[in-house]
C-alpha cells in the first residue's frame, strides 16, 4: 500500500528549488559534508557525493519520506533475520554469511564456512590428487560474483587457475575446457536448486568431457554448491563435496557463501576470509552510523533523487581501473534484478519510477564511445566513477597517473560545462557524478565495495516499499523456452513461430 505520508513528502522533494552544482559549492562546507572516508580492513575508502545536487534540504525531505517508509526498521529486520523477503516467505541473510546478523544463522554460516574450508585447504595440499584448474559453472549470481572477484584479484596469479563458465551456448564451455587439462581440473557446479538448466547442462557436458578424456571417475572430480544438497547427492555427486548454503540467501547475495567456493579455490582461505571481513565492515557501518552520516543511505539518497525527482531513467558506472572490469555488469544484475519491480511488496501497484536502468564500463575505453552523450546528449545521467590510488602493475606510474587524472577531469567537466557560440562546442554542464576512490584493491576492498552496493539497493527498494529479494520477472522467458524444448508450446505469435520454422525448431 502506498504510504500517504511518504507521498506528501515526495511532492515537496519535486517543488524545492533546483540550485546549480556550481551554486551549491558556494557553501565551503559542501565538500566536508558529502565527502567521506571510511578506515575499512582493506584499506581507506573516500566517497565523494559532493558533486551531486543532495542539499540540507533535498536530504531532510528524504530523510522524512525514510522515517516514513521505516527505513531503520525494515534496516533492523534484514539484519535481524526476519521475513524480510515476504513474497517467498523467508529471511534474506547475507550479511550473516560474513558474521553479521542473527547469532543462529551466523553460527550456521560459520560451520557451512568450516566445512568449506575443510575442502578448500585439502584440494591446496593435493589430498585430492593434482588439481590446476576449476571449471566453475552457474549463471546469474552463482556466476557474476565469482567472476568479478577472480578477474578482480588474481591477475597477479592464482593458487588454482578458475574458469567461470555461465552461457548455455556451447562456445563458452567449450573455451574453458580448452583451457584446461582433464586430467588436473575439477568442475564446480553452482545453483541454489540444483534444477537450473542452463547450469545443469553445462556440468553434463563437462563431465562427459572428463569421461571422454580418460578420467575414471568424473563424479569424483565434481563439488557442487547448492541450497539442496540432497538433489545435487541425487545427481551423483559425493555428500563430502557438497557444500550447502542456506535457503535464506538469494542468488545474487550469495558469493559469501558457498557459492564464494571458486574465489577461495583462486586465492586460497586467507584471501576469502578476508573479502568476508570487508563487508562486514560496511555492514556494521550501515548499521552502527546515523543515517544522516551513513555513506550507504547518501548514495541511495541520490539515486531516489534522480530517478524520482529529475526521471533520470538510466545510471552509468565507469570503473577506472581494469581489474573491476567486471563490475558493471555485476551491479547490473544486483540493481535491475533487485529494484525493477512494478509491484510494493504488498502486491498493490508501484506507482513511481523503480530502479533506473544500470549500465557502464571501463575507463578511458568509454570515453571513447559513450561520453559524448553524458557531456551533450540530451539525457541527464548521473555517473559514478571507481578509482584506485595504487597501481595493478608495475609499469612506468605515467600509465597511472593519466588513468586517475582522467577519471577526476571527466567529473570535472560534467560539473563545469564549457560555453560556446558553436553550439557542437558548447557543453551544458551541470550534470552529476560520485566518485569511489580506493587506497589499494585487495579482497578486502572489494568485498566492501560490493557489499556497500548491496545496502545502497536495500535502501531504496525500502523508501519505495518494495521487496528486492524476489525475481518473479526472469520466470515466464524460461517457462516458454522450456515449453519450445519440450514440444510443448503452441500458439506463438506468428513472429515467434516464423523465427522457430527458421532455425529449425520444433515440429
């Protein structure tokens, strides 16, 4: 139900004033009110929201419209364990995955962690025979994070070299093992209910693969990572490899799991533990800091502003550094997955904009290719920009130093502008951006930054009231795929029955 209160309080959020970037910085205090630097395990974090158009007034509006929505106690309640996610009646309990949340499931997550570990140091020490390689297989969550955090922190080497495979096209699969010896590579199999068909027949085709190649035993080279250990013994795998993680963990929540499995394999426990003890930082941040201070509810503060206030339909992340390549696409699922609903979480109609669509890149690459639009298109897109002081190489520091000085202009002029009487060389200015800039990237850091973005989409599907743990969205596509395999669809628009007479599917 939408909540009166919340709406009066949206209304005048729209009639305030809409002062200039350029006016806001009259006030010397802006910069030490919207910049901050968390001291975190990995390593400082500086958060610079100042080139934003949050104000005093536009924070105290939605600071009302989060009192209204009880943003500390719904807040409260995903900590605490509760039915959070209440269209599939259960907790959502991530953050206890790495230490914070109901001393229960804390406790719960530390054995399954324990029992991974176990795993995990035993396959290092070769009590599992040689083992080089890791085919990891999943899709969505089971595969986004794991990819993010290998490519992230292992381009410096690996203890076991891991492949992430997710695509049902064959093409995918096919380059992992190619890649890897048969006889030294085992295969992880990720999914919460060990039916995904897209993941299930990628591990059929790995396993004929190691049959193939002369392994005796491929079922003996599986670990499967799942919320249903007793389907994944069903399939074939042994129950000393199977690592179970808890209903109450979403899928796109999941890599401080089980699911998290690969990354540990990559950087040996120590590095796991440590990208668990990041979070936790940002978790207890989120929870212990004021909301008026709290650097997670300023970040979601801003992106209720733009999509709601300025219909902002679109927000663009450019990491500035090659090693969080991957980011972009892992907050695409984590966001839109999340907030792209059309529904509150009562089942009454959403009746304002839901999540903008996320989207982004590398830089400098995407100065290059869609930077033109953020400076002179017609839309107004807010930007952040993710930066690291410290190298991920040891080339000549010019490399660096024109990366960063890049990524600092590019903020600079979306704020300034540029006038000119050529109009193709006038820039508006006055366009958005934040900035993340991280003393070094390690485990740590990067389990912060992800879980930073995790509480930042919290945020706002709690002042718009909607549940962001469910994803009835990505089912009716699969159903009908799923009916086409089975022959047993029929009655498809007629575009749709020409494109399968095309490719030759079905009767």
């Amino acid at each position: 139900m939408i909540d009166a209160q919340a709406e009066l309080f949206w209304t005048a959020l729209a009639g305030l004033p809409r002062p200039t970037l350029k006016d806001l910085f009259a006030d010397p205090a802006r910069l030490a009110r919207y910049c901050a630097t968390l001291d975190l395990p990995g390593g400082p974090i500086l958060f610079d929201w100042s080139k934003t158009h949050l104000s005093p007034e536009v924070e105290a509006l939605l600071g009302s419209i989060a009192a209204a929505m009880d943003l500390e106690g719904r807040r409260d309640a995903l900590i605490n364990g509760e039915k959070i996610n209440n269209t599939e009646g259960r907790a959502a309990e991530h953050t206890a995955q790495r230490g914070v949340g109901k001393d229960t499931s804390v406790e719960e997550a530390e054995a399954l962690h324990a029992r991974m570990k176990m795993l995990v140091d035993a396959i290092h020490e070769g009590l599992l025979g040689d083992v080089k390689s890791l085919i990891h297989i999943g899709i969505g969550g089971s595969a986004l994070g794991p990819a993010l955090a290998i490519d992230a922190l292992t381009r410096d080497g690996a203890k076991v070299a891991v492949h992430v495979v997710s695509n049902i096209d064959g093409c995918a699969l096919e380059a992992a093992m190619n890649a890897c010896d048969p006889t030294t590579t085992m295969i992880a199999i990720a999914s919460k209910t060990f039916t995904t068909t897209e993941t299930m027949t990628n591990a059929r085709s790995a396993l004929d693969w190691l049959s193939e190649n002369g392994v005796d035993d491929p079922y003996g080279r599986v670990v499967a990572l799942t919320a249903a250990p007793e389907k994944a013994v069903e399939w074939g795998v042994d129950e000393t490899r199977v690592l179970p993680f808890s209903e109450t963990v979403g899928g796109r929540y999941s890599l401080w799991s089980s699911i998290g499995f690969p990354v540990a394999m990559a950087l040996g426990w120590q590095g796991f533990a440590e990208f668990l003890d990041g979070a936790a930082a940002i978790d207890r941040h989120f929870i212990d800091v004021d909301l008026a201070e709290n650097v997670i509810v300023r970040a979601a503060f801003a992106d209720l502003y733009y999509a709601q206030v300025r219909a902002c339909q679109t927000r663009a992340v450019f990491a500035y550094d090659e090693r969080l390549a991957l980011l972009p696409d892992y907050l695409q699922q984590l966001e839109m997955e999340s907030n792209g609903k059309r529904v509150l979480a009562d089942g009454s109609p959403l009746t304002r904009a839901s999540a903008p669509i996320t989207w982004g890149g590398v830089g400098t690459d995407a100065q290059h290719a869609v930077f033109q639009l953020l400076h002179q298109g017609t839309h107004l897109i807010p930007v952040d920009f993710l930066a690291v002081k410290v190298p991920g190489h040891d080339l000549d520091p010019v490399h660096h130093q024109i990366l960063l000085s890049n990524c600092f202009a590019q903020g600079a002029a979306l704020m300034a502008g540029k006038a000119s009487e050529d109009g193709a060389r006038a820039y508006p200015g006055d366009r958005p951006s934040a900035t993340i800039l991280c003393d070094d990237l390690n485990p740590a850091t990067l389990g912060a930054l992800i879980a930073f973005h995790e509480h930042r989409t919290f945020v706002s599907a709690a002042m718009l009231g909607i549940n962001p743990f469910d994803q009835f969205g990505v089912e009716l596509g699969k159903a009908i795929a799923k009916q086409i395999d089975t022959g047993a669809g029929e009655g498809f628009d007629p575009s749709t029955e020409a494109l399968l007479a095309a490719a030759g599917i079905g009767g």
